[in-house]
C-alpha cells in the first residue's frame, strides 16, 4: 500500500456551495494559486455546467495551475461529461470526476431509476470521460448509505470502464467513524479489480465527524481525502484540510502515509478563504482559529516556557503562524509590495491592476502604521469586488449623537449615475443601510452582520460581513476599512452587487 495519501482539495466547488459563499473567477484562481503554492495534488476548481460563470472559472484555473492536477465535477450525464472536459482541456494535469447516486433512497426518489440503470450510467460517464483524460473520478453518491453489495457492483464496474479514483462519499454526514472506516476496507477487499485503483474518502460534517471518518478511511486503506481550507461547505461543512493533513503529520506512529503538503502554507490560505468568502475563522479552529497556539492557563504557561512540548503536539511556525507577521509599511516600495503579495499568492496581470493595488495600501499606509498580510489580501479581495460592480459607494457622511437619531446621508455611483438619499434612524448602520436601499429597486433580507477586526490595535481595518437574501438566494458582502461604518456601507454594496449578477447555479451534492 501506497505511503503518499493524496490530497484533493474541493474548496472551489463544494466549500463554494455553502450559501454565501459564491466566489468570481478571479477570486476562485487567486485561491487556486495559494493551493498550489501548499502543494495540493487535486483541485476540483467547479462543476463546469452549473453556469457559464461556472465553466469560465474552472477554464481559467486549468490555464493558471500549472503543478497541481485541475479537476471538474460532472454528473454522470454525456453533456456534462463534455462541458467538464471542455473546461479541463488546456491545463497541465486534468481530471474528471463523475457521479451517480447510488443508496435505495436516492435511485428511487431523486433518480427513479432501477440499480441497473445507475450501473449502465456510470459506466457510460466513466467510458465518455475516457475522451477527454484517463485520470477519472467515480463516485457513488450517497455511498455512506448505499447497499455495500451494489456498491462493490458499480465499483467493479467503474474501474473496468476506466476509473483511476474510486471516491466513497459520506453525502449526508450520516456515519461514524469506526462503520465508515470498516465500509472503506470491505470494499477494497472485496472489489476484485480494486487494485487497480485509488479509493478516497469525501465526508460531510453534519454530525462533526468530517475529519474522524476521513481519517478511520485512511487507516483502513483510502490513499486519497477530499477536503476544503477552514472546513468550508454546505451545511455543517467538508472534511477540514488544514485538521486532517496536521492529523496524518503529527501521528505518524499511526498512519502508515503522509502528504506532499507543504504545512507553512496552510495559515495564509485559511486567511485568504476566509477573507473572499465572508466566512470568518472561529478562535478556537483546530490549526487555524486565533487561539490555536495560545495558552492563557498559568500551569499551562509554565509548561511551555520550561519545554514547549508539554502542552504543544505541533509547532505553530510549521503551519504559517509567527512567521513574516510585520510585513510593510508606509516607506515600503513597489518593489517589495510586489515581492510580498507574490508570496501571498496574488500575481498581477497588468501594470493598472499593480498601481490600483499599490495606490491603495499606500493610502492604507498613511492610516495605520504597520501593515500585515491580512491587511494586504482585504485590500485587493476589495479591489476584485470593485472591479465588476453595478454600485459603487462614492461618499458617505453619518452623523451621530448619543440620545439622538443618527443621520446617514451618502451618494452612490449606480449604472453610471450619481445617486444620493439620507436616512435618519436610532443606529448609524441602520441609517446607512436605509440610506442605500432608498437608492435601489430591490428590498432584500438582511440575515447575517458581523463585524471583525483583521489585525491587532484600535487602528486596524475592520472587516465587515453582510448576507442578503433576495428571491431565494443567498449572498455574502465584505467590506474593509479603517472605519466601521464605511466597512459596513462597502459590505452592503458588495452584497447588493452580487443580487444584481443574478446568476442561477446548479449545486450537486456529493
């Protein structure tokens, strides 16, 4: 058995699909990059039919990966099949990965089809992926609830057909880490042609038992995990990478395996997810969260002091913390912005989109002293936002008193227009947002502010998070500055810019 366990990372596709959490094309390659840059294996960059946006996202990662192999998803259908293949076509390394449910439930609710049927399908999106590349994904969805008999069938079936992966999903989150882990084994000895192939676990944290299940899979012979940066994905979320890699790290009296990642990564690509996609990173995350590496206890404090590892199974410096944490300031030059933001992952495609970027930490510059890597990817996560955006904020002016209502008076830029309203409430946000949506068409829900700082001091740029719901979809809003209620007010036009795109996707669950 092999000792490399392969890393997949689906951040860009299921860790997209948690409400909110929609990300452009350019966000999903500066993603990618970082990803690459940790020496993730497999990065399934989209599901190339959902959209044309989509299919454009999943092209231009395939064009900027160039070590890491690109994957699209595709249900087991001749035109997805075809999209994904299209999408995939002019990257390095490419993979298809193709599905088909596979539990009683799901063949006779969802697909109304017989288990014969579902075997005809997948062997013929498995046959068709062929076409395109011989690095193919199976998965039997919902396998976590599937009848191990048939799914030792169509698995059988699949390897014949071509598939190099075989992944066993836990769609629902339903199973517990020592049934998962025994369903892993029985299937790798009793499909015949098993060898033939790798096996790879996909598991959902509906119960939180994401990263147990991934790892009861591996010790019982998955050489492949699929997972996301921070845990990301629909409902409770996806297998955390940054947990299971640091897991197969540090107990290697354990696991016969290890991954190619390179660990020093692993905090800067938590921190850049989580600044694109709104979702803030709780204290007390596993390898990533704030207090991750602190220690408050004085018992605790003295331990460390006397032998770090006495309280401290890893060193935080080996998954990115402590290191390059002053980064710039304001007598910094083009040179070494440039340096540090290639470091980060961000390459700029033009000298524009580099003076645009640099005019702005200059300015942020001259309001805060010292500038920190955070800092600098909420600058240009703002910059992406406003590159395509139908209303822009061009002013605002709040008045506020205690005791009093608040005054929000503030003009916006909308399809070309010079807009401007006011708005007087008990709250100076509230006034704001009454302010903006006097200026446009729509009344969207407002189901989610929260307001964090991105770095230390009283001076640091706050970093604010808006969800709106309008007509059945979900989206998320950033904004950052050194003022709050400015933060709030770039927040609330990201979110309204992203109702107006108005796109339609279609999500699978895997």
């Amino acid at each position: 058995m092999s000792d490399k366990l392969i890393i997949f990372d689906t951040t860009l596709r299921d860790g997209e699909q948690s409400p909110g959490a929609s990300m452009t094309k350019d966000e999903k390659v500066r993603i990618a990059k970082i990803l690459e840059k940790m020496r993730v294996d497999v990065i399934e960059a989209g599901f190339a039919i959902a959209s044309q946006g989509d299919f454009e996202a999943v092209r231009a990662v395939a064009k900027a990966v160039k070590d890491s192999t690109v994957c699209s998803l595709a249900r087991a259908l001749d035109k997805d099949i075809d999209r994904a293949g299209e999408a995939i076509k002019n990257t390095n390394s490419a993979r298809i990965h193709t599905f088909i449910a596979t539990s009683d439930i799901h063949m006779q609710m969802k697909l109304r089809m017989t288990p014969d049927e579902v075997v005809s399908q997948a062997v013929r999106s498995v046959k068709r992926a062929t076409k395109f590349t011989n690095n193919i994904e199976f998965s039997p969805e919902d396998a976590g609830r599937s009848d191990i008999d048939f799914l030792c069938r169509i698995i059988e079936a699949a390897i014949d057909a071509g598939a190099t992966t075989i992944n066993i999903p836990d769609t629902v989150g339903y199973n517990i880490p020592h049934q998962f882990g025994e369903t892993m084994k029985e299937l790798i000895e009793r499909v015949p042609n098993s060898d033939k192939a790798i096996f790879s676990a996909h598991c959902h944290n509906d119960l939180g038992l994401a990263v147990s299940n991934s790892l009861s899979a591996v010790l019982n012979g998955a050489r492949q995990i699929e997972c996301t940066i921070n845990g990301l994905g629909e409902r409770a979320g996806n297998t955390s990478l940054e947990e299971v890699v640091m897991a197969v790290r540090t107990r290697q009296d354990i696991f016969g395996c290890d991954t190619n990642i390179d660990t020093k990564n692993i905090l800067a690509a938590s921190r850049l997810v989580s600044s694109i996609t709104g979702f803030v990173v709780q204290p007390n995350k596993a390898i990533v969260g704030a207090n991750a590496f602190a220690h408050e206890a004085g018992i605790h404090q003295d331990g460390i002091l006397k032998h770090r590892e006495t309280y401290e199974i890893m060193k935080a410096e080996d998954v990115g913390w402590h290191t390059n944490t002053l980064v710039m300031g304001k007598h910094s030059g083009r040179n070494a912005f440039k340096v540090r933001m290639s470091e980060l992952g961000v390459e700029f495609d033009s000298d524009d989109e580099f003076n645009n970027a640099f005019s702005r930490f200059k300015a942020l510059a001259d309001k805060k002293h010292d500038i920190f890597d955070e800092d600098l990817q909420a600058l240009v996560t703002e910059a992406q936002a406003e590159a395509t955006e139908f209303i822009r904020l061009i002013s605002l002016k709040v008045c506020t008193e205690t005791g009093k209502e608040n005054t929000a008076n503030i003009t916006l830029l909308i399809d070309g227009k010079e807009k401007s309203a006011s708005a007087k409430t008990s709250g100076a946000v509230d006034a704001t947002f009454n302010a903006i949506l006097s200026l446009v068409d729509i009344e969207p829900i407002l189901q989610l502010y929260s307001v964090t700082n991105v770095t230390q001091g009283t001076d640091s740029l706050g970093e604010v998070n808006v969800r709106l719901e309008y007509e059945g979809k979900i989206v998320n809003g950033q904004g950052v500055d050194t003022d709050i209620i400015t933060s709030s007010a770039k927040a609330y036009v990201h979110a309204l810019n992203k109702v107006m795109e108005n796109v339609e996707r279609a999500h699978p669950q895997i």
